[in-house]
C-alpha cells in the first residue's frame, strides 16, 4: 500500500490531507522524514508528527478492474487467464466477493476477510452494470425490469453446464436505456448476484448480451480505474464498509 493511501486508510486524514501531511515532513518512519508519496508500506511502523498510527483494521479490501477473459477462480482446468494470474502477489490469498463471468468486465472486490466477502456477498448492496444487448429494449422488457419475472425455464443465458432451472427475478432497483436501437445500451442496478442473472433475464426477451460491465457494487465505484488495475477503497468507502459491518454485527 503506497504511503498516502495507508495514512488516509488508517487515519482520519484523506488521500490529499496525506499528500500535505508528508509534503509538510510530518511523516516519519525509522525517525526518518518521508517525502516519497509512493512508497510501498508493508510492515514499517509510519509515524506522524512523532506518534505511531496504528492500523485501523484487521482487514483489506481492494477494487480490481475485471477485464474479458479473466476466469474469477483460484484455478482453471482449462489453462485459461484467472484473475490471480493479474492480481500482485500479495493478494492471492484474498476472497473474490462475487463472480463475473469470462466475457464480463468491470469492478470485483477482493478482501482478506472471508467472513466480510460473504456479507458483502450475499448482502441487499446495489450493483450497478452498463450492457450492451443485441437487439430493441421493448415495453415487455419494461415491464419485466419494473416489475420482476418468474422463469420455469432460464437456461437461455446460462452457462451449459449450469443446472439451474428455474429462477425468480427481483424488480430491477432502476434502469436507463441510454440507446434502443439494433445494438442497445442501458444502464441497470439491482440488489441481487444469482448466476448469470443478467445474461439469463434478457435472454428470455431474446436479446443476447454483448458486453456487460460492472461499474458500481454498493458504496464503491470503479470509476477511471483502468483495467487490470488494483486500488484500495477510499477513505470515505472504508467509512461506509465499517458502517455496513457495524450493522451486520460483525
């Protein structure tokens, strides 16, 4: 973690308050005055107007940019690129907190707390997605967005080797069809993760989909972060993970 980012994600200082805080040279480690932004923190105790700041928390978690053809697995058994093959070492042994799938892109969140990626996981959070689908976004569409659908038969959309058969879709939080043409664009939030649950929905109205990002996942934005890049959460996401938590009773 670079120096400014472990002052603000320890302190009640923001990134750009850290900036100033060792511009300022109050900032030392080993009684050394630091003025190196970037310099990667790992297990130095870092000091601040001569005062340890201690970690905040026991627990991590980064924003990953997911590009296409990454698997979000631990392994492959068919040699194909796994998200850890991207990610820095030193999180390897980070919890992905959800799936995209292969062709999918966009924001994945990693901790190194498992008990956190399962709340977060199967938390009411909203997720954000932009998508790219084969086709017009019709008044049945709509309809099913704003009201919710009950498919028998889902598998239109599913991986072929998924089971599942039957599913329940929840109304969509919002939407917003941002082009209805022969290739549409819309923008959609939810507050569910079932399998392939986009993919599986729009199928049914036999519109395939061509591109699907992930932009937002609850309180944390993706935002200009490139792809196959990594940041920790900001210091007011952190504010609103902690929040969550305390609400979970964790």
């Amino acid at each position: 973690m670079r120096l400014n980012q472990y002052i603000a994600h320890n302190t009640q200082y923001s990134r750009r308050e850290a900036d100033r805080l060792i511009q300022e040279g109050r900032i030392s480690i080993n009684k050394e005055i630091i003025k190196n932004f970037s310099l990667d923190i790992t297990d130095q105790k870092v000091y601040l107007d001569g005062k340890k700041i201690k970690n905040k928390n026991d627990y991590e978690v980064i924003v990953y940019n997911k590009p296409k053809g990454e698997i979000v697995s631990k392994s492959d058994d068919r040699g194909r690129s796994i998200i850890y093959d991207t990610l820095p070492k030193r999180f390897k042994n980070f919890t992905y907190i959800g799936r995209l799938d292969y062709a999918s892109e966009g924001l994945l969140l990693l901790t190194d707390n498992p008990k956190i990626a399962t709340l977060l996981m199967e938390s009411k959070l909203e997720r954000t997605y932009i998508l790219k689908l084969s086709g017009k976004i019709n008044t049945s569409v709509c309809e099913a967005m704003e009201n919710g659908l009950t498919l028998e038969n889902a598998q239109a959309g599913a991986h072929k080797n998924n089971k599942i058969d039957k599913m329940d879709f929840a109304p969509f939080i919002a939407y917003n069809i941002i082009k209805n043409d022969k290739y549409s664009k819309i923008k959609v939030t939810i507050n569910e993760g079932q399998n392939r649950e986009l993919r599986r929905f729009f199928a049914h109205f036999k519109l395939e989909v061509l591109d699907l990002k992930r932009v937002s996942f609850g309180f944390v934005s993706l935002n200009n972060l490139p792809s196959k890049k990594v940041r920790f959460l900001t210091h007011q996401e952190y504010n609103k993970l902690r929040e969550f938590l305390n609400q979970s009773s964790i």
